[in-house]
C-alpha cells in the first residue's frame, strides 16, 4: 500500500479501467464476491487504494471514488460541502450495489461513507456487509483542527509535514503545492460541514481503525460504537494519521484486519 499519493500532473493523467468518472477500479474482478468500495481522505484521490486489490481476498474487488478537482477529474471544480457530496457519490455508487458490498474510508474517507451507508439505508438499497472506518471519530467528535480550509499556505503545509504520508519533496514543490492545496482546501470544508445531528442508526456492522498517535483519540474513535445497532469493533496500531498506510509497519497487520472482516462477510 502506499502512502498518501498527492495529486500530481503524472496522476492526473493516470487511466483506469472504468470509465465511470466516480468510480476507479485498478484491478477489476468480475467474478468477485463482494466489492470494497473505497473513500479517499483530503488532498488525494483514488490512487490512495491502488496497491490495495492486491493485498486483499482475491474474492474481494475494490472500486475507489474519486471526487472532482483530481487525478482524471483535475480541471472539474472541487466539491465544498459534505450533504451534497454524499449524495452525488450515492448517486454513484448505486449501479455497484448489485452484490454484496462493503465502504471503507479513512479520515475524509470515512465520514463519506458513513454518509453514502445512510443514503443507501434510507434509499432502501441493499444495505452494506460492513462499514470500516479509519482515522476518524464518529457521530458526536469534536474535530481538533476543525476550520483547515481557511488556514493558510504555511499552516497546510506545515500540518502535511506533521501529519505525514506526503513526501518532503512535494512539500518543497511549489507547482505541486499549486494544485494540492486548493484540493485540500476544499476537502477540509466538506468536513467542517459534517453534521451528524439526527442521523439513524445503521443496520450493519462497523470495523474502526486508528493510530495510537493520531490527532482522533480513543474516545472519538469509540463513538463510531453509537453509529450503529449491529455492533462495533475498535482496533488501534502504532504510528499517526497514516498508520495504515506504507513505510508505516504497522500497513500490513491494518491490511490483514481489514482482509480478515471482509472474508467474514464474504461467504
């Protein structure tokens, strides 16, 4: 898996399978029993889960969302505000809901799915297997760093570097800076728009993810527990925001947790 994967003119251009704008897939696998769709965090794109087929069931097809403003999407116009993001990324998602299915998203990524799991449920869609979350506290959390999308320049980039998963090299790169901080920018206000007031209950189970030395403590990390009447589960490694992601030595054991939940749901 690798690490958090900046928008860059090399990934812009970057084909995929699909032709779906929304929806990527790096490694399609028709006859798989369940797909892992996946939600990208702030400030990157679909190329977040590319490595992730790979390394997870070979019944398991993972499909990764790619908002706006990024990668093959990079001269559409970012998204802002989390209701109507959710519901453009319902919208779809849909026509992939026709075999069992589960969300994953980490940071950004997971208040998207949760989102998209409560659409599905109002819809009446077929429900999700399993919600896994990562890097993000649930329904209740007050966010740490809430209002980054008016922060300025050096303040992003100085919480990129503390945060890590962004190359010290991109940091430095000020055409690259031109072209990842409004993404962030936008990113960071879909969150700060986040309103769990009056949300139901899901139907299914919720698999939470986080860092021991992340921003989302413990508590937080437990609320996700509230979120839903089908029971959760909390693991926590080693390491920051991207503990789950490469050089992190804790990806593969996060890897093999999430491999673990999926082949349960699977059968």
């Amino acid at each position: 898996m690798q690490p958090m994967q900046p928008l860059s003119p090399t990934a812009a251009r970057t084909p995929a399978p699909l032709a779906d704008p929304w929806v990527r897939c790096h490694q399609p696998r028709p006859a798989a029993r369940l797909r892992l769709i996946c939600f990208h965090p702030s400030g990157a794109g679909s190329i977040f889960y590319r490595e992730w087929a790979q390394k997870l069931p070979a019944d398991v097809e993972v499909l990764a969302v790619q908002l706006p403003g990024r990668e093959t999407r990079i001269m559409e116009p970012c998204l802002t505000e989390y209701r109507e993001t959710v519901e453009r990324l319902h919208s779809a998602v849909r026509p992939y809901l026709d075999r069992p299915y589960a969300l994953f998203g980490h940071s950004l990524g997971a208040l998207l799915a949760y989102g998209v799991a409560l659409a599905a449920q109002r819809d009446g869609d077929p429900a999700p297997a399993r919600l896994l979350v990562s890097g993000s506290g649930g329904p209740g959390s007050v966010h740490p760093k809430r209002g980054r999308g008016g922060w300025s320049e050096e303040d992003l980039i100085e919480d990129l570097r503390t945060m890590g998963g962004t190359p010290e090299e991109v940091l430095r790169n000020r055409d690259l800076l031109d072209l990842i901080l409004p993404v962030l920018r936008a990113d960071f206000t879909i969150c700060d728009t986040f309103d769990d007031q009056g949300r139901p209950q899901l139907d299914c189970p919720i698999s939470v993810f986080g860092g021991l030395d992340d921003f989302t403590g413990a508590e937080d990390l437990a609320r996700w527990e509230s979120a839903t009447r089908a029971g959760a589960t909390v693991r926590t490694y080693p390491g920051g925001h991207f503990f789950l992601s490469e050089p992190s030595p804790a990806a593969p054991e996060v890897l093999a947790a999430v491999s673990a939940d999926l082949t349960a749901v699977a059968g």
